[in-house]
C-alpha cells in the first residue's frame, strides 16, 4: 500500500472517480481508498435487476433499467448527506450527475422528459466532491477491457454504443466546474498494478491542483 508522506498537505475529503463502462474506475476508486484510509462509496450494479436484460434487449428495458440505477444512487448520497455530521471521508466509483448521460443515451424523448422530472427531484443539495478524476480511454481500448474482463451481460455492449457513451462523457466534462477535475489518460498507464504510475497520481492528488488538470505522465515502463 502506497504510504501517506506529508500528511499536512491537502487530501480532499470526498472524491469521486468516473470515466465510461471498463475504464477502471472501481479499481482505482478501492486502491486511493486503502491508500488514504477513506471507506469507498460504489455503484452496486450487480443489484439492478433489469441490467442483464437491458444489455440483451436496451429498447425494452431502459427506463426500468435508468430509473433502478437513479433510485438506487440518490439514496447512496442521501445516506452520504445524513453522515456528514460525522465528516465521512469517502472516494466514489460515481458522479450523481453522470447518470443524466446514460439517460441521454437510452431513453426516448418521453422517458427522458419522465425521467428528469424524478432525477430534478432526487439530488436537491447532492454534495460536491471536493476533487473528480475523470478516466478517460479510446473506445477500442474500452472494449477491449471488457471483453478481457468477461462479465457475462457486458458482452452485448456493442462498439456503437460505446463510442456514443464515451463521447458524451467528454463533452459532460467538457464543461464541468463544480469541483476541482483531473482528467487522467488511462489509455497507456496502469494506476492499479503499476506502483510508480500510481504514486505519480496520488502526488500530484496531494499537490492541491484547483480548476481543471490533465495527468498524462506517459506510458509504463512495464
């Protein structure tokens, strides 16, 4: 486990992880916790019950699907906003926020007209992670992970699909300002079995960055 040096120095509090389906968001999101000694915060997609169906059939099951997942997160925070009393510390495997690009991408215009209005609802004073890393990987790369990973229902997910989602990734981060951004190209290093590529990122976590940074500290030497 990477040590804590220079415990004076800024740790954020509450930091969140995201980037598309196989970019290693969870496994990032289990390591910086155990280095910093926070409790993780996950999406539990496992739970959905509609998920293996969507996969084989998107049409069918989107709103279902959607609406599983948002219930599901908003309570993850609502629980989140209730143990703030205790200043939690926490790195999650999900942005709130993110959910609205699934939405975009899955539901037609009167399930997603249906689907803002539960969303609106749902993250009133959502809080904001003091600092977000956004993984970012070309598609190819993306299914590529997913295939070698083989979880079963994942295998439907086609490139098209994936592409659309990875775009619209981009662009939602594109404008992003709520909270300090750190765009990492995950493409071609390897932040949970490479020590010195992860060091590399909990340092400059630890350096304070504000606004929006890119870590691209080049390919590991493997």
């Amino acid at each position: 486990m990477t040590q804590q040096t220079g415990l004076s120095k800024y740790i954020p509090r509450y930091i969140a992880v995201e980037g598309p389906i196989g970019v290693g968001k969870t496994s990032l999101t289990k390591r910086l916790a155990e280095t910093f000694n926070y409790e993780t915060l996950l999406e539990k997609s496992d739970e959905n019950p509609f998920l293996d169906r969507f996969y084989e059939n998107p049409r069918q099951h989107a709103l279902s699907t959607q609406l599983f997942f948002l219930f599901q997160r908003a309570q993850q925070i609502q629980d989140l906003r209730q143990e703030d009393l205790f200043e939690p510390v926490r790195v999650a495997d999900f942005l709130i926020e993110k959910d609205q690009l699934f939405a975009q991408q899955n539901l037609d215009a009167d399930e997603y007209e249906l689907y803002l209005k539960v969303y609106k609802h749902l993250i009133v004073d959502s809080p904001i992670p003091d600092m977000v890393i956004y993984l970012q990987a070309p598609t190819v790369t993306l299914l590529d992970r997913i295939k070698k990973r083989g979880i079963k229902a994942e295998q439907f997910i086609e490139l098209g699909y994936l592409e659309n989602l990875n775009h619209a990734y981009t662009e939602f981060f594109h404008y992003y300002n709520s909270s300090p951004l750190l765009i990492v190209n995950s493409a071609e290093i390897d932040l949970v079995n490479n020590d010195e590529d992860y060091q590399l990122l909990v340092d400059y976590i630890l350096s304070h960055p504000t606004g929006t940074n890119y870590f691209n500290p080049g390919p590991s030497l493997l």
